[in-house]
C-alpha cells in the first residue's frame, strides 16, 4: 500500500468525542425500530441513539455504534461528538 499522495486537513471545529453506554430492555429496543428488518443492524442502532438523543435534548452527533444482547437487554456503546469548548 502506499498512502504517500494521501492529505489530510484538520479543520474547525474542533470535535469531542465521548463514549456513551446504554442499557436498553430488549422489548422497548425492538419496539421502538419496527421499521427495520434487523434492529440491531448498525443504522438501526444510530437511528436510536439518535432518537435518544433527541429526546434528552443531548446536542451529540452520533458515530459508531456497537451492540451486544444480553439477557432481557440490549448494551449499546457509541461514540457521540461534541464540539469541544474553547
């Protein structure tokens, strides 16, 4: 591989990233994406987090998302951006 014409800008504003983790009751998590054929697909996952977000008035972007089943819940890790306060 050679990555030797690749640029890369920086540019403003500058982000924040934080980890955020969610411990959801499967039924509410499924219900609430019954549009989707696989809620726990990755743009499932965003839509909810985002939804969430919106509902707590959170000004976060969401990013990556990770999700596991376990048990009667669903864990969600994502990565939501913040712009950083100067």
């Amino acid at each position: 591989m050679n990555f030797s014409k690749v640029q890369v800008e920086t540019k403003e504003p500058y982000l924040v990233v934080k980890h955020k983790l969610f411990k959801v009751p499967c039924a509410d998590y499924e219900g609430t994406l019954r549009s989707y054929l696989d809620p726990y697909k990755e743009e499932a996952v965003q839509e909810y987090v985002s939804n969430y977000l919106a509902w707590a008035e959170d000004p976060g972007i969401v990013g990556l998302v990770g999700v596991e089943k376990k048990g009667e819940h669903v864990i969600i890790d994502a990565a939501v951006r913040y712009e950083a306060k100067k």
